[in-house]
C-alpha cells in the first residue's frame, strides 16, 4: 500500500539535504559553504483512522494525513469523504 493520503492526495516527496559549514557573513564570517548535498524524502505523516459518518449511521476506514483530518473536523465526515470518493450518498427510501 502506498504512502498516499486518501483525502487530500498527498504523497512522499524526493528532495534534498544541504550540507554546510562556515561562520554566516551577518555573524563576522566569511559566509556559509555548502560541502554535500544528498537526496533524501519527505514523507506524508498518515493516520490510519476510523471515522463515523452519522448519516450513513456506520463507520468508515481511511488512511489520512493530519491535514485531512483539519479538514475533516471543519468540513465534516460526510461531505469530506463524498467530495473525497470514498462513499456514496444514502439511497432515497421508498
């Protein structure tokens, strides 16, 4: 399973790390080197969460980023989830 928010799509994004050394020109230095640059990742922080949805009256499982449940907590489950994909509108009773 990937590293995705199910909500908001977020997902790892590859990037990179800047090695420095030497005195800032601001601090009487001769001004930041830069000595390596490597790759590395940063990574969506997920929850895997239950949610209760109280119009479909059942709880519904999702892995989240900690923006989307912001979002969840201000939107609310229900609209959340259905703009999101993840559940369907209750069927009209008869």
């Amino acid at each position: 399973m990937s590293r995705v928010c199910q909500i908001t799509g977020k997902g790892t994004v590859i990037g990179r790390q800047y090695s420095r050394r030497g005195l800032a020109k601001r601090k009487g230095g001769i001004g930041k080197k830069t000595t390596g640059i490597s790759p590395r990742t940063f990574k969506v922080n997920l929850q895997r969460k239950r949610i209760w949805v109280p119009e479909l009256n059942r709880t519904v499982r999702v892995r989240l980023s900690t923006r989307a449940l912001k979002t969840i907590s201000r939107n609310g489950a229900f609209r959340t989830l259905l703009d999101a994909g993840l559940v369907r509108p209750p069927k009209p009773k008869k």
